[in-house]
C-alpha cells in the first residue's frame, strides 16, 4: 500500500470517528435541548392563559425552541451535503467496512 492511500485511509477514519463521537452527538444533544425548550414554552404558554407576560415569555420559549431546532436541523442537513459533495460517502462507509463491494478503489487518488 502506498503512503498516499493509507493516508486517505486514515484521513476517512478520522473523519467518521469526528462525525460518530463529536458532531453527530453534539446535534443531537442541542436538537434535544432545543426541544425541551419548545415544550417548556409550550407549557408555560398554556398553563398562564390568564397572565399576558408569562404568555409572552411562553411565546419567546416557543421561539427560540424552534429557531434552535432549525439551526440543528440545517446543521445536520449540511454535514450530509458535505460529505455527498465532496465524495465522502464512499470513503465514509469503506472505512466502517472496508471488505464492502467497491471499496477497493475508495480511497486510491486519481
């Protein structure tokens, strides 16, 4: 195996160690808070039904739970872009299974 191939091997690795244990998480982590914070608003918003300010802090709950849960998603939608435009599909799923059907030629350079 030449020097070059085995450092496209080890550059797939540690893109898809990054994504599986950093980033993917972290998405869903956030995309969870952001969640809770939709809910909390939500509830806020319906149990003070007589109260206008806490309805009004409910309403900015509600937002800022749904922008959060918007950024997450295009966050996630745009590491999915990235790595299709770049090509990293391949190489992303040989490195998991490197005895996969086309994974021979995954990681030569052209």
């Amino acid at each position: 195996m030449t020097p070059q191939q085995q450092a496209a091997i080890e550059a797939g690795k540690f893109v898809t160690k990054v994504n599986e244990f950093i980033l993917f998480p972290l998405i869903a982590l956030l995309s969870a808070v952001a969640f809770l914070v939709f809910i909390y608003g939500s509830a806020q918003y319906i149990m003070n039904a007589a109260n206008d300010t806490a309805r009004a802090e409910g309403k900015k709950h509600i937002t800022y739970g749904i922008i959060g849960l918007t950024v997450m998603m295009s966050a996630f939608a745009l590491l999915q872009l990235a790595s299709g435009t770049f090509g990293l599909n391949t190489q992303l799923n040989c490195a998991d299974k490197p005895t996969a059907s086309g994974c021979d030629t995954a990681f030569t350079l052209p």
